[in-house]
C-alpha cells in the first residue's frame, strides 16, 4: 500500500529536484555553447591557465575518435595517478592513521571502479583510506569521472542538437564541468552537509571513552563532507564510510537523506532538460525527462507496494520510506550509494533496483544517463518507427544502418559483460570465495555484483568480502568496459548525426506525449526481452520461495 | 608525435585536476567547515564534564540493564537511533534496574521522539540523548556505571 | 481494404507454378544458400543439433535425457518445417517477380515498327519494336509513334514530342533530325534510321534488373538486417549462458528445451519473411508497369517529403477541351460556334478536335459545311500562334482524306446534308493577341470580356470571321479522374504536394486550388524543376517527381525519385531511377504509398516478431527449469513443460506462413498523418504481438491435448 509518507517523500524530493533542475539545465546550456556569463571575469582566466598548463587548445573541436582518445588518456592517467596513491599511501603525506597501501588487485579494482564512475568497493574507506587516499585518489577520481560523463553527455547532445556540428572538444567540455559545475555545485553542497553533521577534519580518528563505563568508540572524523557532496552530485556514490550513507557521519539525518538523493538526481535531470534546450525543442526534452521518470516512478511505486522488511539492515533514522526511495533512486541514478543495506530488502525491491541497473537511463548517471536514453530513443525508433511507413528519423535526421550498428552495439555491450562474468564466476565456484551457495541467493548477489559493476553503479552486496583477486579483476574490467565502450559508440553515432542533413519535416513526433509512452515500454520491454530469465533465476525465484516460506500476500508483477 | 602530445596533455590535466579536486578543494572546504561549524566538521561529540564522551551520531555500547540499548544489527551497526516502540520494550527492564517510574521512563521517551519523516513517520530516539537525560536526571544512580 | 490494390492497372498476373515453387524452397534449404539469412542459418544449426539427440539422446548426458527421442524428433522436426516456412516465402516472392517480368517483356512487344525491306515505302513488315536492330530502316507514317530512338534520311513531318519534352508545339524534322522513341508524327511520313538497339534501352535493362536474383541491399533492410543480428546475439548469448548456468547451478534443463526457446526468440518471423517483402515491394511496383532501377529508390519513396507534379498530364489530362463559345458584340454564340467548327475542321491538335465536338455537341453546325474539301487549311505553329481556314466553294463534301479525327467525321458526314453555295470565307483563330495582331481591329469590349473569362484559368482562343473578331472560345485543361483524391490522401500523410507549369500563375493558381494541392510553380522554365528540387533538398526533404524531357534530366537525377516515363527520352529515362512502361505520370503517387508500404510492412513484421518474445519467455522459461518447481506460479498458461515446449515452437513455425500473405501484399492502411498511421500500428503490431501469442499457444496446446498428440 502506499502510504501518505510515501507520496510526500516522493512530493517533496521530486518536486524540489524537477523545478532546480530545469533552472540548472538554463545555466548548463550557457556553459556549454560558451555563452557570456558573469563568472566569466573570475573563470576565464583560471580556465585559460589551465589551458596553458596543460598545452590545450579548446577552440579546437573534435571527431568522436578524437574526442574518445583524449577523454580516454586522460582518464587512464588519473586511473594510474590514483592507483599509486592508493598503493603507496603508507609512504605518502596526511595518513595519521598509519594505514597500509592496498593490495594491487584491491588497488586496480578500486581505481577502475572510480574512475568509471562506479564506486563499488571492495574496502572499508575508513579502515583502509589514508586521508590523502580518500582526498586525492577517491574524491579526485569522483570529480573527474563526473566531469567526464558530464562532457560525454553533453558532446552526444550537441551532436544530436546539430547546431554545432560537431560533438564539440573534449577539454573544454572536461574543465569547464569542472570550474563551472561541479566544484562550485561541491562547495554550496558541502557546506549545507557541514551544518547538517557531516565531518569535514583531518585531525586523525581519535578513541573516546563513550559513557559507560568501560566502553569506547574510534570518532572516524575526516574529509567527509566534501567527500560526499561529488559522491552524490556525480552520481559516484562511493563512500568515506565502508556502510556509505548508512553510517550516521555521512548521513546524520533525514533531511540530509532527502538532500542525497536530491543531489544525486539533480545533474542527470538537468541533462533531459538541457537536451530539450540545446536541440531548441523543449518538448524532445520533455520526452526523455517524462520516460526517465516513468520507469524511475514505476520502479519506485512496485517497490513502495510490495512489502519493505523494516528493521535488520535499515537505519531507523532515515526509516523504510526513504531507504527504498533510497535505493530505487541510487540505481535509477546509476549512483550506488546505499544508506540501507542490501540484504535488509524483499525481494521485489532488489528487482526494482536491478531494472534500474539494467536500463542505466532512468535517468542513470551524470552525463551517460541522458546518452543511454537517446541509445534507446535510436533502437525504438528503429524498431517500431518502421511502422509509420518512413525511414525513421531522430530529430529529422534519418537513422542510417551505421547507427543502428553503433546502438546495438552499445547495447549489446551490457548483457554481455554482465552475463559472461557471471557464468564465469559460477563455473569456477567463486561464490564459494565470497561465502555464497549456488542457489537463488548466490545468485542474486554474484548477478547484482556484475550488474552493477557494468552499469556503473557500484551498489553492492560483497561489500569488502568481494575483495579477491577474481572479483577485483573481473569487475575491474567489467567497470571499464561497461564505462569507456558504449561512450566511444555513442560518441560515433553523435559525431556522425552532427554533420547529418536535418528535416525540418518530422513524420515522427518523439516530442509527443504518446511517444513516451511507447518509448517507456519499448524500454522495459528491450530489457526484459535481455535479462527475463536471469531475473527469473535471481529476485523473483527469491521472492516466490519466499512467498512459499509465508511471507504472502503480496501479488508478483504489479 | 601527435599521440605522444596527446599523452602529455593528459599526463599534465592529470596532475591540474589532482590539485584542483583532490587537494585544494577538500582541504578549503575543511578550512571553512573548521571556522564556519566546528562542532559539526569534528563529528558532533557530545561534551561531558568537559570531556568529549562520543559523537551524537554514532551509538554506544550500552550492555548495562540501567541503559536503554541500541540495536546490534544495523547497516551501518552504528545506527544511534532505536524505534519508540524497541525503546518502550526496554522500560520494564530499566524499572527493574534503576527502580526509576516507568511514567518517567514513557515520558522521557516521548520527550525525545522523533519522526522519520519530520512530523509523520515511524517513531524513534537517540539512545545516547536519552541515556544521557537519565543520567542527568538520576545521578546517584547511574554514577556506579559511566566514566 | 487494401488501398493500392485497388487502383492496380493491369489484369490477373499468370498463374503461379507450386510444383516448382515446392521444389524450389525444398532446394533453398541448403545451408549454403542460407547463409545470407542469418536467422535461418542458426535454425537450421539448431535443428542439426536436435536432430543429433533425437538420434543418440544419450550423447551429451548432462542436458539431455534418455527416454526424450520422441520428444526431440518433434522438436528437430518442427525446426526444419520452420527454416523451410522461410524458404518457401523465398520462392512465392521469387515466382512472383519472375511472372509479372515476363509480362513486362510481352508489353514491350506490343509496340510495333514498320521495318522497310527495300527502298520503296510500301514494301515493309510490321515488326514487334523488340526486334529491330541498330540500323534498320524503318517508316514512321502520318500519326504513327516512333518506335524506338531514331535518325531522319527522308522526308519532313511535324512531330509531337509534348509527352517528351513539354514543348506543346509540334517540331519540324527533316534528314538528319533525332526522333525520339515515343513521339507522335502528326504530319506526313518519314524514312528513318534505328540508332539504337532495344535492348539497350533503358527499360529493357530494367525489366533484364528486375528478374534479377542479385539484388543489393536497401538501406532499410541492411539497418533491419543489423538490427535483427543484435537480436540474434543478444538471445545467443542468453542461451549459452543458461546454459552454463543451468549445468553449474544444477537446475535441470534440456538442451533440446533451450534450443526451443532460442529459436522462438529468435526473430524468426522477419527474418524469414524480410526477403519476400524486398521482392514482392519491387514486384508490385512491376505489376503496376513501374520497373525500379533498385530497391533503394522505392524505399526513397515512401520518405517524400515533397512531390513535384507536372500540370500537363499528371494533374489534368494534357488536352485543352472547348468548352464555350462567348460571343463579341452583337454576334451570337451560335456564329462564334460556326466559325470555330470551320476553322478546327482540318486541326488535328486535341484542342481542335474538341472544338468541332463542342460545336457539334451544341448543334453549331454551318452551311458553309460542305465547301471543305476546297478549304485552304493553315495549320497552328508557334510563331503565328494561330490557324486559319480559306474556303472558296461550298457546293459539295468530301470525306478528308485521311487522318486521326476520320471517324468522327464520318458521323458528322451520315447526320448532314451538303448545302448551297457560300462566298469565299477566311476564319482565322488563335492566341487573343495574335489574332488582334492579325485583323488589326478591337473591338471596343474585347479586352473586359477576355479579362472576364479568363478569371477562372481558362485557356481563351479569339475566333475572327472576314476580318472582325467575333467572340472567343474558352478551353480548360481536365483535370484527371481519381487525381484530386491522391493528392488529399498524400496531404493527409503529411507530403507537401507541388504543381509546376508553364501556365500564367492565375491559370496555375486556379488548377492548384481545384485540386487541393500546397503550392505552384507557374511560368516554369526548363530548369525550374531543377532549382526546386535542389531548393528543397537544401532543407533536408526528400523530393520525389516525374519527367520524361530531355531537360528533366538533370531534376530527374538530381531528386530524390525520379519517375520517368517510357515514352520519354533516353537521358530522362538514365536519369531517373524508375520509369513507367504505361508512361502515366500519375502513378507517381501510387509509388509514394507502395514505397510507404514496403517501410511499414517491414516494420510490422519485425514489431510482431519481437513482441512476440514476451509470451514465448513466459510459456518456456516457468517450465525449463526441472529443479525449480517455485517458477510454476508464472506458468500463465498452464502447460505441461512438453506441451508448452511443442505448442510454443509450433507457433513460432506456424506464423510465418501465416504471415506470408501479409508480406507480400503489404501492410494494409489508410492515407493518414505519420503519427496516426505509426500509432495505429503500434496499436495492431506491437499490443497485438504481445497478446496474440498467448492466446495462439494455449489454443494449439488444447489442440495437442484434443488430438491426443503424444509429447
């Protein structure tokens, strides 16, 4: 049932997000055509010095195999940058609390993982993390894998917006997310977390003697707020705290809980907005914003009816409601910050979560959410604009057999580095490594790992048990290809569609209301027609043994 | 030569963006949260006699019977909070220890309620404010048992 | 129901050939020659798979169960019968085309030449065009077509060329002119050279391109072909990892179980079917007597964006036809009448014979009637811009010698008596101007009657008797039947409809309105089409158009589809990229629908086809897992894990012959707007291959039970 709690939640959080968004989406299209702005005085020069640092020339634009192998150096440098921080950081400055550098394969899986945009972790960040690591290698990777996404997002978006005729340059598009977006976004974000209980020290991690007599507490104070507030704004999701926005520090209240998850849909629905506005259209936004969001509330309303287990694993503060709207949100968003643990949900929760994984769109995560959307808005036109008796076109510009090529080809990407990890890790008993059975629970979990290691979203159930040389590797690789692939293919439809001859004639109107609506099922139904019997063998073989073992009551597929 | 260019552009964006994200920023953003909210940026402690007896955030080892006690399970396991209704259970057993009324106890619990959501909600209290109130409240008997 | 269907030109196609068509598919079965069909290939592998465990089911223990042969005998049978559905739409689109092609040739040769066998004019055979070579002589007399491209050696004649060029005045040609295949000789006889052999004409490459097996890929179908490929390996690799998973985490499948389920998502349905709807696309264009040079361009055609139709011949029918006789002065009508039947007597021009049938219609017939035969007749020519007739005795008639209005005039001739003696008579007729020009008089209220009756876009000729203008006669073009209802339809599926002409813009103006259409282009010059077709083509619109002039070649070439007609040119025939053998330019608008129909047929298909996946996953996937009996509560259906096995395969067989018709008669619809035909079909194709199935399985699993099949 859904309860009053429920839609005011959803009222609040929703309504906030939507209204700032839009506003957002105004300012993001001024940054990214290179419109005069008042920051300008104080951003120029410090962009045009980075530029000079760095020997860039940002006025220069780009082809998408360009755009990629910039995009890409770049993030592999900083991959490696953090890597030998990560492993070294017993060496290295600001580490009071003496902590040991990782292990290679942890190192590897750690710095793919944020440097992709994931955040799955495969440690305990306040075990583990020198502050310096924390700070230079995680809190760094989160800038700049949402700078990243961000770039990308907007590159596949003024190539479909055409009005460039380029997918602009990668730089530019890199530094400006930085100095325009998400730092200052960061710096009003952290300081609301401040006053909101979230730690901002480097002071060390000092024991004290709590009230009883006898006990004691280790305080984990450390650069927390300014941790979180890329983590949420970048759709990251990786934590300071190993039990991430569960862990009272990160999360100390309600209200901040409500303002993570608004942080973490802010961008991404920017993007569908921005979309509208660069295409000069606002309704082709308002299509991927109303798609977007009905698969996101259908997940959120099959998740508020069935029944939430409240109590092992959820945090009282924050309560049922939030946790699942939580937990919907963080895999609709692609984000992957938990402030609940996994375990602590039916079955039909975990489904949910895993829609949200498997689509990566609704709305998914800064920057490639929007990208993966317009992915779907190829193959659906594709496969059911045929009907209209036309060669289906996408903003007047018709769909060639190249594209299709490059849209089937990212997303064919997904069940295959998902699918074959697991049935690899099957075959060679891994589950066993991880403390898992080769049953339905086994299953779901060694599924999950992968799901959400391909869509970059870093939810986890292993938690630091998946910290083994396979599970390191395999989900390392998973996390960079899952990342890095579909973003060259889509980088190439873009790139290829900015040059495109545009009619000013649209036979299709994806503008429409009733394109959404085929859009949404065209989605839910690709993704089915992919995932069904893995799902079948997952949540729901979960949920309908549960159901025999009496839990009851709750109708399946609502 | 062109790749090679490349690298180097990456390498040197590499090592701007480090100091830019991953130490000027964080570190002017505890600066400020060390002038700005102190007590927040250092973990919200709870001061006692002038001495830090842990954060409000994080729950305490509370085994004694005199206690109201946290939960053992949680996501995070350091879950500060307890629903009303786990809290009520334990007043009995705290009548029992402390011969404390049970009128107080109940009161004590309302005084302290919280909702999940603001104003509606489930219903619960911080362990440690609420331990810290008796103890406030009763000393001589609680003396026996804190620091 | 069928839109284009019902407007067809031609009769019943032969009949089609089954013994040879059954061989034929049976022989297609080869895997070899299924390689091109990538869905069928891995069928008919899985087939060799089953087939295997029907034979041995012992071999591969893990997935496979001893006493399951029958079971797999089904399910390897059923497999083959499905690979072989494909085939056999193959072969019925195949048999198709090479009928309607057949039929093609046998109209070509019904044009016929009179080929000279010596130097003297009256020792020639009359020969199928097909047959003349380069080089052959032949004689083209007094309203004769010109068979074939041609080179003068003897004798002068007009020539009209109008349904070639556009020129509406006859050309002069003597020795040494070029004929064009196709023209009309409207005056005396000529001696001409062939240049070119017939099979070297364009249309006869055509017709040789459309029996052709190797046809290259559309765009469209090479996008689908990608498409379905996606699919193929997406299923793939779900059915290799069950598979594995169901050998690891011991959840009892059978591989013949997993085969079924692999096949059934497959995208069997367009993909066996997605050949036959390429063929029978071009075969229904041949069976309209339209040849396409290439899938592609008829594909084009359903994405017109704009249509640019010629005036003459495509919109009205191209022959001015009188109809009034206005009167000047104090003359009547019936004067006007008179004059204007005498001095069209001897035209042989469409408009010239309209206005005797006009007059005579009307019952304007003059005594001065059977002077004729001394008539002194001087016929229309552009620089003039108008005829004349001199008749000096009318005592008696005289049948004309000859010519084309003969039988007309022998009517006339049975109905009338000769009558008596006039004065020597001139009546002159022609442009208003010309004629003024002429008898150098105006009447005072000439110019505000022209002005008055040519409002409407009538076409007005003067009439002048002995030297005084005595009225007018207005002649309107006639607008094609069935003309104004293609251009609503195309309007309603959103194509910008264009008229170009030669006419003043009022006359233009007043053609568009009458029949519905967006725009004009009057006062057009050889190369507007051109300038248009670029214009339009800057803003991103697929331009579609018709021509048949050697100067409509460049627009021909340079749009989107061009359709020319057989009776056209050479180089407008190249430059096109169809061409109509009946070589009427309307049909321009029945290849925009039959393109349109080609796109949506193939979306259909492949919407129902995947759609129908969901109802396959959740008649298979309950029962494949014998080691977990908790899945049974999304059994649906019910079924036992055989029946539902057997049921769901035969479905997936059965449909495409079920669907075969549909693929080659094409998708039903009604001229609408994009959207609404688009919604319409998602409605049908897309819910409809979500629900469909599920009833169609549980019927074929009762019949099973029914039928007592044993499973």
């Amino acid at each position: 049932m859904l309860t009053l709690e429920d839609l005011f939640v959803v009222a609040v959080v929703w309504g906030t997000v939507i209204v700032l968004s839009w506003f957002l989406s105004s300012y993001l299209l001024g940054v990214f055509t290179g419109r005069k702005s008042r920051l300008d005085r104080i951003l120029v020069p410090v962009e045009n010095f980075i530029y000079l640092l760095a020997g860039i020339d940002s006025s220069k634009n780009m082809g998408w195999k360009e755009y990629f192998k910039t995009l890409l150096y770049l993030n592999a440098g900083e991959a490696i940058l953090a890597f030998f921080i990560l492993m070294f950081q017993q060496s290295l400055p600001l580490n009071p609390m003496h902590y040991s550098g990782m292990s290679w394969s942890l190192a590897l899986n750690t710095v793919l993982s944020f440097s992709s945009n994931t955040n799955l972790q495969h440690y305990n960040g306040e075990l583990t993390l020198s502050y310096l690591s924390q700070m230079s290698a995680i809190q760094f990777l989160q800038f700049t894998s949402a700078a990243t996404g961000l770039a990308v997002g907007v590159a596949v978006i003024r190539g479909f917006a055409g009005k460039a005729r380029t997918i602009g340059n990668f730089y530019y598009d890199y530094v400006r997310s930085l100095t325009r977006v998400l730092l200052p976004l960061a710096f009003i974000a952290t300081i609301i977390l401040i006053f909101m209980g979230v730690p901002q020290a480097l002071s060390g991690y000092p024991t004290v003697s709590t009230l009883q007599k006898g006990a004691t507490e280790i305080l984990y104070k450390g650069p927390v707020a300014s941790l979180v507030s890329i983590m949420q704004l970048g759709t990251n999701g990786g934590g300071y705290f190993g039990a991430n926005s569960a862990y009272p520090l990160q999360n100390p209240s309600q209200l901040s809980d409500l303002f993570e998850i608004g942080m973490m849909m802010f961008i991404p629905t920017s993007l569908l907005f921005l979309f509208g506005r660069m295409v000069g259209d606002n309704r082709e936004g308002r299509t991927l914003f109303l798609a977007a969001y009905a698969i996101y509330g259908i997940d959120l309303l099959i998740a508020f009816l069935s029944t939430t287990v409240i109590g092992r694993g959820l945090e009282v503060r924050i309560g049922g409601v939030a946790s699942t709207l939580w937990t919907v949100t963080t895999t609709a968003f692609t984000t992957g910050s938990l402030n609940a643990s996994l375990s602590g949900f039916n079955p039909v929760v975990i489904l949910t979560a895993f829609f949200g994984m498997l689509i990566q769109a609704a709305p998914g995560g800064v920057g490639v959410g929007a990208m993966y959307l317009i992915m779907y808005v190829i193959v659906t036109i594709f496969l059911v604009g045929l009907m209209a008796g036309r060669t289906p076109e996408y903003l007047g510009v018709k769909i060639e057999g190249s594209d299709v090529k490059l849209a089937v080809a990212a997303f064919l990407t997904h069940p295959i580095i998902i699918l074959v990890p697991t049935v690899v890790a099957f075959a060679i008993g891994a589950e066993s490594t991880v403390g898992l059975a080769a049953n339905a629970t086994g299953f779901t979990r060694i599924f999950y790992e992968f799901t959400s290691a391909a869509a970059n979203n870093g939810s986890d159930y292993l938690g630091a048990a998946g910290n083994t040389v396979f599970f390191n590797v395999a989900t390392g690789i998973v996390m960079w290809v899952g990342r890095f692939l579909p973003i060259l293919f889509m980088l190439a439809i873009a790139d290829g569609v900015s040059t495109r001859k545009r009619s000013q004639k649209q036979g299709l109107k994806t503008g429409s209301i009733s394109f959404v609506v085929i859009l949404v099922f065209s989605i839910f139904i690709l993704t089915v027609l992919t995932f069904f019997p893995f799902l079948v063998l997952g949540p729901v073989l979960q949920f309908l043994q549960g159901m025999k073992l009496s839990i009851g009551g709750v109708i399946f597929g609502l | 030569m062109k790749g090679f260019r490349n690298l180097s552009t990456a390498a040197r964006l590499t090592l701007i963006s480090v100091v830019i994200c991953g130490l000027l920023f964080p570190i002017i953003m505890t600066g400020i949260g060390q002038v700005a909210a102190p007590w927040q940026s250092n973990g919200s402690q709870v001061y006692y006699d002038g001495k830090s007896i842990g954060s409000d955030l994080i729950s305490q080892d509370f085994s004694a019977p005199v206690f109201f006690h946290p939960r053992n399970d949680s996501a995070s396991g350091v879950d500060p909070d307890i629903t009303l209704t786990y809290a009520l259970s334990q007043v009995p057993r705290i009548h029992n220890a402390t011969g404390i009324p049970e009128s107080f106890l109940n009161a004590t619990l309302e005084k302290y309620t919280q909702y999940t959501m603001f104003f509606f909600g489930t219903k619960y209290v911080n362990v440690l404010n609420v331990n810290l109130y008796l103890m406030e409240s009763f000393p001589s008997i609680y003396a026996p048992y804190v620091q | 129901m069928l839109y284009l269907a019902s407007n067809s030109t031609v009769g019943k196609e032969s009949r089609l050939n089954w013994p040879s068509i059954l061989i034929d598919s049976l022989k297609r079965l080869n895997p070899y020659s299924l390689k091109s069909n990538m869905v069928m290939f891995v069928t008919e592998i899985t087939f060799a798979i089953v087939l295997v465990m029907a034979l041995d089911p012992t071999l591969i223990p893990i997935v496979s169960r001893a006493g399951e042969r029958l079971f797999y005998s089904e399910v390897a049978l059923i497999l083959i019968i499905t690979v072989w559905f494909s085939t056999l739409s193959d072969s019925i689109a195949e048999a198709q085309v090479h009928n309607t092609a057949s039929s093609l040739r046998k109209m070509k040769e019904q044009m016929t030449a009179k080929r000279l066998k010596s130097s003297n004019r009256n020792n020639f055979d009359v020969v199928p065009s097909e047959q003349l070579r380069k080089g052959d002589i032949i004689l083209i007399e007094h309203g004769d077509k010109v068979p074939i491209d041609s080179e003068v050696l003897e004798g002068i004649a007009m020539v009209d060329e109008s349904l070639l060029t556009g020129e509406s005045a006859n050309v002069r040609k003597s020795v040494g002119s070029t004929l064009l295949g196709g023209s009309v000789v409207t005056t005396d006889s000529l001696v001409a050279r062939v240049s070119v052999n017939p099979e070297e004409t364009y249309v006869s490459k055509l017709i040789n391109l459309v029996e052709s097996s190797s046809r290259p890929k559309t765009p469209n179908e090479i996008a689908l072909t990608i498409l379905i490929t996606g699919f193929t390996a997406i299923f793939t690799i779900i059915i290799v990892a069950l598979l594995f998973l169901g050998v690891t985490l011991r959840l009892g499948i059978d591989l013949a179980v997993l085969i079924a389920l692999y096949v059934c998502l497959l995208p069997t349905t367009i993909g066996a079917l997605l050949p036959a709807i390429g063929i029978s696309g071009i075969n229904r264009m041949s069976v309209k007597r339209i040849i396409a040079k290439s899938g592609k361009a008829i594909e084009a055609s359903g994405d017109t964006d704009a249509l640019l139709l010629d005036k003459t011949g495509t919109i009205t029918r191209g022959m001015r036809k009188a109809v009034k006789f206005v009167p000047l002065g104090n003359h009547t009508e019936r004067e006007v009448g008179e004059a204007a039947l005498l001095s069209s007597w001897d035209d042989d021009t469409p408009e010239g014979k309209s206005i005797v049938e006009l007059a005579y219609n009307q019952g304007f017939v003059p005594q001065a009637f059977s002077s004729l035969d001394r008539s002194e007749f001087e016929e229309f020519s552009a620089a003039t811009r108008r005829s004349s007739i001199k008749m000096s005795d009318t005592r008696e008639f005289l049948l004309p010698k000859s010519g084309r209005g003969i039988l007309q005039r022998k009517r006339l001739r049975r109905k009338y008596q000769p009558g008596e003696q006039q004065p020597d008579l001139e009546i002159v007729k022609g442009a208003p101007d010309a004629i003024i020009d002429y008898v150098k008089i105006k009447p005072a209220n000439f110019d505000s009657v022209l002005e008055k009756i040519s409002e409407d876009g009538a076409t007005i000729m003067a009439v002048a008797e002995a030297g005084d203008v005595i009225g007018f006669i207005k002649l309107t073009d006639e607008v094609k039947p069935g003309v104004k209802e293609k251009i609503k339809a195309l309007r309603d599926m959103d194509i910008e409809v264009v008229m170009v002409t030669g006419d003043q813009p009022l006359t233009a103006g007043v053609i568009s309105k009458d029949v519905g259409i967006d725009d004009y282009i009057a006062k057009a010059r050889p190369e507007t089409k051109y300038e248009f077709v670029k214009e339009e083509q800057k803003h991103g619109k697929i331009v579609s158009m018709i021509g048949d002039g050697t100067n409509d070649a460049p627009a021909l070439s340079a749009a989107d589809v061009g359709l020319a007609m057989a009776s056209g040119t050479e180089p407008a025939k190249e430059a096109a990229n169809m061409v109509d053998l009946e070589s009427n330019p309307s049909k321009i608008m029945d290849v925009v629908m039959l393109g349109k129909q080609i796109l949506m047929t193939r979306g259909t298909v492949t919407t129902f086809s995947i759609a129908n996946d969901i109802a396959k996953y959740f008649v298979i996937v309950p029962v494949m897992f014998a080691a977990l009996p908790e899945l049974g509560a999304l059994n649906v259906l019910h079924l036992t894990p055989h029946v539902a096995v057997i049921s769901a395969l035969i479905y997936n067989a059965l449909i495409i012959p079920v669907l075969i018709p549909l693929a080659l008669r094409g998708t039903a619809f009604k001229p609408a707007s994009t959207m609404t035909l688009f919604l319409k079909n998602v409605t049908i194709y897309g819910l409809g291959g979500i629900v469909l199935p599920f009833i169609a399985i549980k019927l074929i699993a009762i019949l099973i039970l029914i039928m007592g099949v044993k499973v």
